[in-house]
C-alpha cells in the first residue's frame, strides 16, 4: 500500500483517480492547488504524489522542485495535456519523475503506482544490506556446521537471542563458547551497544571485584588510578563471564547482589551507579556439581542460567569436520589461489583424531599444516605430531565404557570407507568396486557420513 497524494484543480478528476486508487488498496489525500499540496506535504511525508503540470498558486514543476528539496524520497508524476512539455523538463534533469499525458488512462496509472511500489521496496531491501555490510559478517553466519548438532545449537540462538534473559552457555574448552556469546549479542537489541568480556578466571581473587566493579585511585595497593569497571563499560549492552565458575565466593556474592540491584559501587567508595546489562555467562565446567558440593552459589546459578544453552565437542559433530578444515585452509592460505589441498593420509588422520581441544585445536593445527606445506597439497608429515601420531584405539583396549551398537557399527563404516577411499587415491569406481556397491551407492553414504565427496584424481582430500 502507498500512501498518495493527488493534486488537480478540477474536484471531479480528484475523485475519480482517488476512488480508483483506494480500490486498489492504497491510501489517498487530496489537494485543489500546489500550495494546500505542499502544505500537506510537510505535515504528512506521502509515499507518490500525483500532480497537474498546470495548478493554481504553484504549478506542477514547481511544486516537484520544492518537494524534492523538503522530502527526497517521495515519487511524483505529473500529469499534463501536452507530452512534449513533460519530456522536454526530463532533457532539463530536473529529477527523475513520471509523467501522464491527459486524458490519464486509469489503467496506465494504476501500473506506474505498482512499479513505484516495487522500486521502493527494492530501495528499503538496498538500504538494510548495506546497512547489514557496514556491521560486519552476520555472527550467526560464523557458527560454521552443517550437522544436527551444530544447527540445533544455532536455532537456540535465533530464539534467545532478542530478549534479555541471562544465558548460560556450557561447552568444554575450544567449542566456541565466546563467539555463540557474540551472537547473541549481535541478535539483540543491544547490538549496537559495547559487547565487554571478561575471563573470571585470569584474574586472582583480589584483584576480579575491581575488575568487574571498578575502583578509586588509592582504593588499594597498587591502585594509582582510577578505573572504570567492566559491568559500567558494558552499560547498555552486554557483558560475557567467560570461566564464571572460578569466581571466588566473595566476587559470587558481590555479583548476585548487582544483578539483584542492578547497581555496582566501585571500590573505595560507596556511591551506588545504576547499570543496565545483559548477562551471558560461559562454563566448561559442570556448575550443578559445584553447587551440590557448595563451591558455587546456588541462587546466583539461577540468575545466570535463565536460560542453558550447550555447545557440542567436536567429536561429536564429525559431519562438520570437513567444512571447518575448508573454512581454516582457506583463511591461513590468505591470497593464495586456489587453496592448498589436503592429501587422504591427512584426512585419515583428521578424521580419526577426538581433538580434545576442539575447534581451536583444529584451527591451530590446519594452521601449523598450511605453513609447513609451502602452499603445496598438506601431506600427513605437515600436520602436528599429536593428530599425526593418533591411531583409533583398538577394541579390546576400550574398556567398560562401550558405545551402543548402532554406535558403533556407523562409526566403523566410516572410518572403513575412509581407509578404501584412500586405498584408491580417491577414485570413486574403484573404490565401489573393491566394496561391491555402486558408485551412486558408495557417493550416498560418504554423503551420509558428512565425508565431501572426493574427486576422481589420487591424492585429493574430500574436503578441499
């Protein structure tokens, strides 16, 4: 719907354009003369406005001129009796503009109004994806994974992320606890406000309340200045407690009382400052456990866990494996075209490899393996000596702690296909056929193992 102004003289031309117009859904006002027409205009911004080339008090072109001085984005079209004098003012560049030759067809009318309607609808688009370019990547976009996993854990964020609840977010070391915290933040409201982090547990005991809370000069020993603390830094917007379960019990204390309060008092002075932020908290740690045995309080981990939100091990996201190991090749590679390839031996070793450090251990390793292979394909040798070195634990040394069948069996199938694939060099029919399945039925269940499907040349990794 546009909201329209129609300018003409003659009472009876108003009221027909105006009638059709409001049958097709848009909403319409009415002027006798340019001046009551730019009068309109300054009150109430119109979408397009429709105008008598020839009008009392200021004429069609004039008014157009002063419109678009007073408000760029509105459309007009002018109506006139002789087309010559419309394009002769468009040779002018006086503006961009439509023009009806009188007698108006209703029909032609109603057909200008809807392009309008879409070229501005195509300018608002224009306008919100540069304003989306100027923020950056989408954070949501850097959530990488395409696993049941990963996209359940993305999910969660689109659904929490626009509201003000505390959130918890649990994940073992290197998931990427603080880059899901970022995306909720950039989700929010507050997203054009500070985002401050902070680690609980880099800092001792006697130094995380001024941290957190802020000091005065000569609050205590080695205080020579004063400082702002980080809640009072993130006023507005967000604040990460990253580590929040090494929090000793006097910063667990004071912490439970500002989110109670919503005011901190900075030490060495005892002025209260109101603080407006929202709390997102990070553990790798199982803090129930420590509330059980007393290390950690246990109405504060209800005010910070409004809302839990976990982060997956990578082992158990195998189907994102190779999209990450594309993702880091690709940025530790910089400008180099095209990126270096990952030979089957490395990808055997990738895939087979629990990383313990998660996503960060496998960004630092593709790293130490982009830089020792020089650009050229990362062979086995270039990888580090830990996922290099690592051999799947054979079945007899697994213990008491046996994975279901099902389990297991799917994992074995992979790890076989992947050993028969690198047997072959990467070559598709003759690894169907030393299988005994076809090659359709070989690509659906590397496909169903989140293994990218290899190409038919030898030493090409299915990831890159």
């Amino acid at each position: 719907m546009l909201k329209i102004l129609v300018v003409d003289d003659e009472p009876d031309i108003c009221a027909l354009i105006s009638d059709a117009l409001v049958d097709e859904g848009h909403e319409v006002s009415c002027a006798a003369d340019g001046a009551a027409a730019l009068s309109l205009a300054s009150a109430t911004p119109f979408d397009v406005v429709v105008a008598d080339m020839r009008l009392p008090k200021l004429d069609g072109l004039a008014l157009f001129r002063r419109l678009r001085e007073a408000s760029p984005a509105t459309d007009m079209i002018l109506m006139t009796g002789n087309a010559a004098v419309a394009d002769a003012v468009a040779v002018l560049k006086e503006g961009a503009f439509d023009y009806l030759a009188k007698p108006i067809r209703l029909e032609e009318l109603v057909v200008q109004l809807t392009r309008i309607a879409s070229f501005r609808a195509l300018r608002r688009d224009v306008v919100e994806a540069r304003a989306e370019l100027t923020r950056g990547t989408p954070v949501l976009e850097q959530l990488i994974g395409h696993s049941p996993q990963m996209l359940a854990v993305v999910k969660r964020v689109e659904t929490v992320a626009n509201c003000d609840a505390s959130v918890l977010i649990i994940g073992e070391s290197g998931t990427g606890k603080e880059l899901v915290a970022h995306a909720l933040h950039a989700g929010s409201e507050r997203r054009g406000k500070p985002f401050v982090a902070v680690n609980c547990a880099a800092f001792p005991d006697t130094l995380i309340e001024a941290e957190l809370f802020g000091h005065e000069r000569g609050a205590f020993t080695g205080a020579t200045q004063r400082r702002e603390g980080r809640f009072k830094a993130a006023h507005g917007g967000t604040l990460f407690l990253d580590e929040v379960a090494e929090l000793s019990p006097a910063a667990q204390a004071k912490l439970l009382r500002v989110l109670q309060e919503g005011t901190i008092e900075p030490l060495g002075t005892n002025a209260s400052i109101q603080v407006d932020v929202r709390i997102i908290s990070a553990t790798h740690q199982n803090l129930k456990s420590r509330v059980a045995t007393g290390q950690f309080r246990e109405d504060l981990y209800y005010r910070i866990n409004t809302i839990d939100l976990a982060i997956p091990p990578l082992r158990q996201r195998s189907g994102d494996l190779a999209v990450l190991v594309r993702l880091f090749v690709q940025r530790f590679s910089k400008d180099r075209s095209p990126a270096p390839e990952v030979s089957w031996q490395a990808w055997n070793a990738l895939s087979s490899y629990r990383f313990p450090g998660n996503v960060r251990e496998l960004m630092h390793a593709i790293e130490h393996a982009v830089l020792l292979s020089r650009g050229g394909t990362i062979e086995l040798e270039h990888l580090p000596v830990s996922v290099r070195g690592h051999r799947p634990p054979e079945m007899a040394t697994l213990g008491t702690q046996m994975a279901p069948l099902s389990v297991a069996l799917k994992e074995f199938e992979r790890e076989y296909l992947i050993r028969v694939v690198s047997q072959f060099g990467g070559k598709r029919i003759q690894a169907a056929e030393s299988l005994g399945i076809s090659r359709k039925n070989l690509w659906e269940k590397l496909r169903t193992h989140g293994i990218d499907q290899p190409q038919e040349t030898a030493a090409r990794a299915p990831v890159c």
